[in-house]
C-alpha cells in the first residue's frame, strides 16, 4: 500500500520564491569553481624578500639573498597582426590590379586598406599612382604629400613617393 501525503498548496508557493536565489547561488558557484580552475598555479622561483630587523629597521644579512647577474632581455619580435596581413593582402591584390590597368579596382582595395591601417605610406603611394594614371593629377598628389608624412620608416617607399610627386608635378607644368 503507497502512503500518499498531502502538502498543502501554499508550501509551493513559498517555496516557489527560494527558487531563482537557490539557481543564482548554483551559478555564482559554477562560475567561481570554472574560473578558480583556469587560473594559473602561483609558483614562485625567486628568493624569499628581505626580513627586516625590528630594532635596526635594515635588512638582516641572512635574509638578503645573493645577487645574480642580471638577466639580458631580448627585443620583441615584430609580430604582425591580422589587421596587417590583411592590409599586406590587400595592398598586393591592388597593386596587381594596377599594373593590369584596372585602377578604379585598385584604388578600391587600396581604400579598404586605408581603412585598416590609415598610416600605412603604401596605400597612399598605390592610391596616388592610381588616380595620376587617370589623370587626377591635383588629388594624385594630396595623396603622395600625405604618404610622405608617413614614410619615416620605410626608406625605398619613401623614394617612389618623391619620385611619383616629382613625375606629378613635372606632368602639371
């Protein structure tokens, strides 16, 4: 024979209140478990820091550890982001379509680019070759002033920048 209780209603409905703190609590606890796992182990290699003395406020000799060489750092490397591969891909695919005579293309992909990296002297030497080769002569060279002004690291396009101002202004006269 099953023995079936009766729980009156209003039971559940207080209980019905305790329902979403007990599920926030489950959860604060959930996150704090997943994160206190992915944290990282705090091991330490050092020496211990200095005791100091209580009557003479200076560090006791014991209790200083032996100096070491200090250790050489080597220079980062130059990574490059995937903003700068993708301006890399770009500037390529728009140089391509330059040198195929499709300058309105070009010019596009070189837009895209500049959006990505505005201070890139490439893109300004891409977009200035391609409005001189459509005869836009005046915004041909705003464009190669305005790659000149980033062109301090870059030697060799810092030279066809000048070279391109030069055919501009030679072609203007």
């Amino acid at each position: 024979m099953v023995l079936v209780t009766y729980v009156p209603f209003a039971y559940f409905e207080r209980a019905r209140h305790f329902i979403p703190l007990i599920f926030r609590l489950a959860l604060a606890l959930t996150i704090a478990i997943v994160t206190s796992a992915c944290a990282p182990l705090q091991t330490s290699t050092s020496a211990p820091a200095p005791v100091e003395s209580r009557q003479s406020g200076q560090a006791s000799p014991e209790a200083t550890p032996h100096k070491a060489a200090p250790k050489k750092i080597a220079p980062a490397r130059q990574t490059s982001s995937p903003a700068q591969k993708a301006v890399t891909s770009l500037l390529q695919e728009g140089w391509a379509n330059y040198r195929l005579g499709n300058y309105p293309r070009a010019m596009a992909i070189a837009e895209r680019a500049q959006r990505l990296d505005p201070q890139r002297a490439e893109i300004y030497l891409l977009l200035a070759s391609s409005h001189f080769a459509q005869g836009k002569r005046g915004l041909a060279e705003q464009l190669a002033q305005r790659g000149l002004s980033f062109s301090q690291s870059d030697a060799m396009i810092r030279r066809k920048l000048q070279s391109l101002l030069a055919q501009i202004q030679g072609a203007v006269l």
